[in-house]
C-alpha cells in the first residue's frame, strides 16, 4: 500500500515484537497497546530526525495521541 504524495522511501517504519502481555488468551492484541506503539514510533521518528519532543512542545506544538 502507498499513501498519496509519499513514495516507500519517504516512509518511516516502527516495528513492534507483540509480547504474550500484549495479548488475550486468544493471541489477539488488545486495541489500547496500539496507543502506546503509535506514542513509541512518534519519539523514534523525532530522534531519527534528531528533533526531541521536549524542542516540539516548547515551540508550542501540540500532537495528543
């Protein structure tokens, strides 16, 4: 899948290794881990563009989860 006006090596990847406390007995992922992997990839983004969340939010940036 390719999102408009971004080509597959504009796209930054976070990849995640579930963990059994991740999930029901099912193997399913609870939904509410997803929010702490979305917060996780958005610092690993800044630092891989060498900008800290703490310079984003004292330029008055607001990004919620």
């Amino acid at each position: 899948m390719t999102l408009p006006g971004i080509s597959p090596d504009q796209a930054f990847e976070y990849r995640v290794r579930v963990q059994p406390h991740h999930t029901d007995y099912g193997g399913i992922v609870w939904h509410g881990t997803y929010i702490a992997w979305m917060e996780e990839a958005r610092i690993e983004y800044l630092h891989a563009y060498e900008v800290s969340f703490a310079a984003w939010v004292n330029a008055g940036v607001d990004l919620p989860v």
